[in-house]
C-alpha cells in the first residue's frame, strides 16, 4: 500500500471478528467506515441536492465515468473546475472506471442472464470491440464512435478530479467459463499495470486509486487477482465481477475473495447494497459499498423497512398504506418519516408527484446510513453479531443499535 499523509489514507480503529471501523482520508475530507456511496451516476444524486445528501449524514458519493464522459465530457467539466466544484459537492467523490457499463452493453446484465433473456448477444448493444488495447463502442445518446481503454478511463478520471479512481477492468458476463474468466482475469492484470502507469505519470495529486479483484466465482481466478492487485502498489482494493447468481454464492464468493485481501487495505464491495447485504458483508470484512437500491428504489414508490421477510422494502403505493397517518417506518429520522404521514407519502407517489419521490429518496438513504452507522457503533463497541442479529430478525437500525 502506498502511505503518504498528504494524499490518501486509511485507518482501521476498531475490530470486531472481521469486520472493521475505520476513516478514509481524502483531500475532500474524512470518510467514516463502514460507509455507503449513494451514487450521482451523472454528476447529481438524483433528485437531491448536494446539502441533502451530506445532511443524511453520507461523507462520499459515486460518480460515473462512462455517463459523465459521454455528456456533458471530461473536459467540459475539468474547464468548469472538476467534478466536485461541477456538481456542488465539496466532499469525497469514488468514481467509476466504466468498465462494468462497457461490458455490461456488451454482455447483457447478470439479471438478464440469469433471467434467460439473452436479447443482446456479445458484441451487441453498442460495442463495437474489444481487444487489449480497449473497448470501442456508440454513444448510446447520438450515435458517436467512442473508445475506453485503461489509459483512457484514467485520464478521464483525472480530468473529473475524484478522490478515489478505479482502474479499468474487464467484468466478465455470468454466463462466462471458466477458460474466459481466466483470460479476461489476466488482462484485468495487465490492464490494471497500465492505469498505474498512466496514474503515475500523469494523474492528480492526492487521487487514489484503487484496484479491482476480478475471478468470477472461482475461488484459484479470485487468489490470483487479489494477489495481483495487492502487489500492485494501490491505495484501496474494490471487488468487482460477477458475484454468483444468488445471494447465498454471493456470501461465498464476497468472504473467501475479502480473506484473500490484505488487512490493511480498504475494502470496497462494487454494486451491492441491500440491507441485509450490508450486514452481512460488514461482518465478512467489507469497508464501504455503492448500490443503486435505495435511490432506485425510492423512484419506484419503494420504501426501505426492517422487514427481512420482504426483501427490507414495502411498496408505498399499496392501498393498504392509503390512509395510514404514521411514518413509513416508525422512529426514522428522516425528513419523511419525521414531517409527513404515510398516507401523504403514498398519495404523493400515486399521482407521481416529485416530492413523493424525493421523500422516499431522503427516507431510503437515511435508513441506509443509520444501518451503517449502526453497523460502526457494534463493532466499536464489540457487539456487532448481536447488531446484525438483530438486523436480520427484523430490527430497525436504531433499535438493534440499543439493543
Ligand atoms: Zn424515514
């Protein structure tokens, strides 16, 4: 790991079994851990502003390099100052390598594949090729010709200013074997050398970058990348690719991968999110996380609840909610559920008004950052089993928290 004070850094204060509490250090200031990113995939957490997010109490967001280079471009926003002075937000930013939104046009999504809909067959979809030197492939917003290698990512990533880069990988689809997962695992290898190579020589000071663990679900593929990228000299360690096809593999897969990374390297779990997700991949080691749930799910009428038995969300538009004057979920801090009843909410989301929206947002990133910040508090305090115990029986974060 590099260790220069004047640029990134992080530090593990406490343990509990395997999970840790710690502080990423960043020119953009102090990030708590664990942590979630809410993601501003094209400059703006959707439907908020930059005093709302960090009034939910969230230290860090995600932004996107394929999005953001597409429109408005790295340039525009590297002359109108870099990303955070772009989008108002003078806290830590993550941001993308856009290698997972490449392969992901090229391959189709795991749900797709798990699914059976296999519509867009490799090379579809907008990619036009991939070979070692990189990806090329169409806007998908007016038809242009574009092109991501590892070099390029990283200049864009530069030119956006993040705190935290992450190299360019290749993701390998679901579906992949074993023979393709090896190869695509080995030039994520030799395409990781290439980032750092460009980042050494050309990228800004006091960015970090952190490599991605690749391997599928093949416990030899995932040993070598994470060897291969903790010897590569990177601030931080991300895990990336395809998980398994259920949640059950995906513990698998996410705690034999995490007990392969160095202790001292922060952790991050790319894509995941949900709340007993959290819990647990807090327990096997995870340091933060980005997920597009609870935003996603807040634009869906969606609220998040300490609710194990359905997937921890309700659907607020039910009729069952129409005339219900408490809170979405009882003892929330939230500007939702401290302001407004139930019922206002549902009405607000049936007619698809934009502060139903907006309030499920705040609602469903407080309650994320509350089971975080719980998950912090337990293992300060050395009860987090019990925490997450209490978590996966059903209690709210505030109340596992006193439990
Ligand atoms: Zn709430």
């Amino acid at each position: 790991m590099r260790n220069d004070p004047d640029r990134f850094g992080f530090e593990i204060v406490a343990t509990d079994g395997d999970a840790r509490a710690g502080v990423l250090s960043t020119p953009h200031g102090t990030v708590e851990t664990p942590c979630f990113v809410p993601l501003a995939t094209r400059g703006s957490v959707k439907g908020l502003l930059p005093a709302e997010v960090s009034g939910a109490g969230y230290e860090m967001v995600l932004g996107n390099t394929y999005h953001l280079m597409l429109a408005p471009g790295s340039e525009r926003i590297a002359a109108l100052g870099g990303l955070h002075e772009f989008m108002g937000w003078d806290r830590a930013i993550i941001t993308d390598s856009g290698g997972f939104q490449v392969f992901s046009l090229a391959f189709g999504s795991v749900a797709d594949e798990i699914k059976g809909r296999r519509g867009r067959p490799p090379l579809d979809g907008g990619v036009l090729g991939i070979d070692e030197e990189g990806v090329r492939f169409r806007s998908y917003l007016d038809g242009s010709e574009q092109f991501l290698s590892p070099e390029r990512s990283m200049e864009v990533q530069a030119r956006l200013g993040s705190d935290i880069a992450l190299v360019f990988d290749e993701c390998t689809p679901f579906r992949a074997d074993y023979d393709y997962t090896a190869r695509s695992t080995e030039r994520t290898d030799r395409w990781l050398q290439r980032c750092l190579d460009w980042h050494a020589e050309h990228g800004p000071r006091g960015q970090a970058v952190f490599g991605i663990v690749q391997g599928g679900t093949h416990e030899d593929l995932r040993r070598q990348s994470a060897e291969s990228v903790a010897a590569a000299g990177v601030d931080g360690i991300a895990v990336g690719g395809t998980l398994g096809r259920d949640k059950e593999q995906m513990r698998e897969v996410v705690g034999m991968t995490v007990a392969m990374l160095p202790a001292s390297a922060a952790r991050h779990l790319l894509g995941i999110g949900e709340p007993d997700d959290l819990v647990a991949e807090i327990g096997a080691g995870v340091d933060s996380f980005d997920c597009a749930v609870p935003t996603r799910l807040g634009r869906h009428g969606m609220a998040l609840a300490p609710l194990p038995e359905r997937r921890f969300r309700y659907d607020v538009r039910k009729r069952r909610n129409a005339e219900e004057p408490g809170p979405l979920v009882s003892g929330c801090p939230c500007p939702a559920c401290t302001g407004f009843s139930r019922a206002y909410v549902h009405y607000l989301s049936r007619a698809e008004e934009l502060t139903g929206v907006r309030l499920l947002t705040m609602h469903n990133l407080v309650y994320s950052r509350e089971l975080v910040a719980g998950a912090r508090e337990a293992i300060v305090a050395g009860r987090f089993a019990s925490y997450r115990d209490a978590i996966m029986a059903g209690a709210a974060p505030w109340e596992a928290a006193s439990a």
